[in-house]
C-alpha cells in the first residue's frame, strides 16, 4: 500500500511502523506461548504430583491393612472391609497380586499391564513406584508397593508377601487439562491480536516525530531553505537525527545562498566585458573606417576576450577542484625557493610601485608544485597591488611542531573591514568594487588560493588590522597528514 506521493504506506512491509509493530506483535505472541506452556506444563505436573501423593497415601493405608487378614481366602472373604476405608469406585481400582503377578484379589475391571506387574514383582522389596498407562481410552497412573498379609494377624501362620497396586483413573483430569488448553490457546490467539494492535500503535505514535520529519522535509522547496524542525518535544535518538537535519538544511541554504550571489556575480562579470565587446564593435561597424581604426578595435576587443578567457579558466579550475578531479603531482621541495621565484617574477611591479618584497624562513613542503606557485601568485598580486607605495610585503615561513609548514605574506594598508573578512575567500567578491584598481581582478584569485590549500587539506586565512597590517596565511599540513 502506498500513499498520495507512492511511497510506502505504513502497512507495507518496507514501513518501519509495519515492521516494529509486528516483531512487537511476534514477541509478544512467543512470550505468552511460552509463559502459557509453563503454565500448563506446570499445571499438569502440579496435578499428577497430587495425584501420586493421594495414591502413596492410601498404599500406605492398604499396606497397613493386608496385616490383618492372615490368607488370601480369607482377604477375598473380608475385601469390603479390606476396600472400604480408602475405596473410589468411580476412579480408583486396587490390585492384589502375588509373586508371580497374577492377580489375587481386584477392586474392579482393571488390566494392569503385564509388564509392569511382572516386572515389579520381580524384584522383591522394592520400594513404591509410580506407573502411568492407558487401558481402553482411559488414561491411567498407580502406584505399585510389596505388602504382606498375615504379619499382625495371630491366626496366620506364617506372612505371605504380595504385589499392591492402587490405581487412579485420570481421564477427568486430563479432560479438565484438554479444555484448559483449548482455553489457553482462545487466550493466546486473542492475546496475539490484543498486543498486535497495541505494538501497532506504539509503533506509530513513537515514530510521529519522523512523520514530522518527512512532512517538513516534504513542505522545503529551493525558496524555503530557512524553515527547520521542532525538537523541542522530540525524542533523544530523533533529536540528533533532526538536528542533523537541520545542520544539513543550514549547509543547503548557506550553499544556495552562495550559489545565487556566485550566479548574480558571474552574470554581473560577464555583462561588462561583452558590452565593452559589442559597444567597440557596434562603433566600428558604424560606418567605413581606416585600417588603423580597426586595428585598434580588434586589440581592444582582444584584452577583453583575454579577460574573459583567464576568467573561464578560473572558473573551470574551481569547479575541478570542488569536485576533486584535479589530480595532484605530490612532490617534496623547498618552500623557500618557490617563494623567491614568485618574489623574483613580482619584482618589476613590486618597483614600479616602490613596494619591496622581504622574504624570512624556509621549510620543505610535500605538495603540487605547480598549484603551489598559482597559489603564491595570486597573493603575490595582491600583496603588491594593495600595498602603499613605500612600504614592504614580508613574507614568513615557519615550520610546525606538528610537521606542517606556515606561510605568511603581510602588507601595509587601509586593511579589512571586519564584516568583509569571512567573505575575502568567496568567489568575486571585492571589498571595494569602486575602486580604480578592481578591474584589474576577477575577484577569482583568493578563492582558487582557498581551493588549492583544501585539496592540499591545508587552509588559507585572512586577518587584518585597521590602517595597519594585512595577512594572508597558508598552513601546509605534515606529510603524513595529507588527504589520499
């Protein structure tokens, strides 16, 4: 059975509240079998346990008895006296036998088996034994004993031992015990159901909170990413279940969020150097114009293409690395070396603006070396671009105890707001877009610089100070660290 969506009812064996309710309707259908075969084991044994008690008692009785006839004739002669005191016609017999088994003197109709007779009398001075067969139907238990005749009496002359047997019909019992199970068995079918529905109905209220889970996760659509679930009332186990809902939920929103700014930024990066394509071309097309004139126009166009291509190229490289298909050539070199490289390629700018570039500390590091110089490259770039003429971009590198590797680069400036440090790493994003400078950028750098450490499993910061130091810090970690 499946709902209105086609997924699984709640009476399907695929739901959780079908499946709970019927292992509890299970279980608790075996526990009472088993507490009703006890029962009834208990109750049978409880009665024939009595059953032989009664029966010992009156052996015990006729034993007593036999002492005081002093023959046999004269037993037959007196076997009302004899049967009287402890005699049930309707449900006992009593069996006199002598040495050989054969029956002397019987209360009623009574075929004890011949095996049973014979074989306890063949064993002289045996104590009592308890013996159960059946004999037309009838379901039987007796208790067998010697006795001996004679022994109290003056007139005997001498004691003639013989085989009792004490009989005791138990058909009524055993019918009582029939209907008891047919009873048990009314109870127990009736029981089953009774605590099926119950386990049904536990299961379905204990598991409401996840009804709740799906309905909500049912009602989130893209624009409703800032709704979460109510745990207040929930269970413990559903309580980590939703809060991991809900951080999951957070985690989609952050990233749709990103996702929309990162799509309005890139339609917004992409407007301006097409206009910038189409206006130069627009014009030149306007009208015949000399060689030189389209010559300039196809230069023009040629920067912004180029702008447009290293753009591409950013985009592809971070969609590579968010997907983890850029496959790293791992090798261990100098971090110090790179960073000269870098500082020797930057040094024209770095004069042009009157910046100098000082680098300290040196350390070995186990990475890509080529996406170690694009990292290096980009902050390199913005070190220099940002920095005030005049002043130095320090660059540090200090190995950790932890055998990973620290790298900072530092410049003077106007720094950081506060509010736009978290963001410096997303894509796009500028702190000032006004400024004349902001063209010069795609805004890509500092994410790819972030992109690269992470595939490292390293991590690149940013902290600045007002009117005073910025820095960018990259933390290599320790080779034996490194994500495989």
């Amino acid at each position: 059975m499946a709902d209105a969506r086609g997924r699984p009812g709640w009476l399907s064996w695929n739901s959780l509240t079908a499946r709970l309710g019927a292992l509890f309707a299970l279980l608790s259908a075996a526990l009472l079998a088993v507490v009703g075969l006890m029962l009834v084991h208990a109750l049978e044994a409880e009665l024939r346990s009595r059953d032989i008690a009664e029966l010992t008692a009156k052996t015990a009785q006729l034993r007593e008895a036999l002492g005081d006839f002093e023959s046999v004739p004269a037993l037959r002669a007196r076997q009302d006296d004899f049967f009287g005191a402890v005699y049930d016609r309707e449900r006992q017999a009593i069996v006199v036998a002598d040495r050989a088994g054969r029956a002397l003197l019987v209360s009623r109709e009574l075929m004890v088996p011949r095996e049973l007779l014979t074989g306890f009398a063949g064993q002289p001075g045996r104590g009592p034994q308890a013996v159960d067969w059946t004999q037309n139907g009838d379901d039987w238990c007796a208790v067998l004993a010697w006795g001996t005749l004679g022994q109290r009496s003056i007139a005997s002359a001498a004691a003639t031992p013989v085989v009792l047997v004490v009989a005791l019909n138990r058909s009524s019992t055993n019918l009582m015990l029939d209907q008891f199970y047919r009873q048990l068995i009314l109870l127990l079918a009736g029981g089953g159901l009774v605590t099926s529905a119950i386990g049904f109905a536990v299961a379905w209220h204990g598991l409401r909170p996840l009804r709740q889970i799906d309905a909500t996760a049912s009602a989130i659509t893209a624009d409703r990413l800032a709704e979460r679930l109510d745990l207040a009332r929930a269970p413990a186990e559903v309580q980590r279940l939703g809060a991991s809902f809900n951080a999951m939920l957070a985690r989609l929103h952050e990233s749709f969020r990103r996702l929309s700014e990162f799509s309005s930024d890139l339609a917004h990066e992409l407007r301006t150097p097409l206009n910038n394509l189409l206006g130069q071309t627009h014009v030149a097309l306007s009208r015949p114009r000399a060689p030189r004139d389209y010559q300039d126009v196809l230069e023009s166009n040629a920067e912004e293409l180029e702008r447009l291509r290293k753009m591409t190229e950013d985009m592809l490289f971070l969609a590579k690395a968010d997907e983890a298909r850029t496959r790293l050539d791992w090798q261990t070199f100098q971090l110090r070396h790179e960073v000269d490289k870098v500082a020797e390629y930057f040094a024209v700018v770095a004069e042009d603006r009157a910046v100098r570039v000082e680098v300290t500390g040196a350390a070995p590091v186990h990475a890509d070396r080529r996406l170690v110089q694009r990292a290096l490259n980009n902050l390199f770039a913005n070190a220099v671009r940002h920095a005030p003429p005049g002043t130095p971009v320090r660059v540090r590198i200090d190995p950790g105890d932890d055998g990973g590797v620290r790298l900072a680069i530092a410049n003077a400036g106007p720094g950081i707001a506060p509010e736009h440090l978290p963001r410096v790493f997303d894509r796009f994003f500028r702190t000032d877009p006004s400024r004349p400078d902001s063209a010069e950028s795609s805004g890509l750098g500092l994410a790819i610089v972030q992109s690269i450490m992470r595939m490292h499993g390293g991590l690149a910061s940013a902290a600045s100070e007002a009117d005073g130091l910025t820095t960018f810090t990259l933390r290599f970690p320790a080779a034996s660290a490194h994500p495989r």
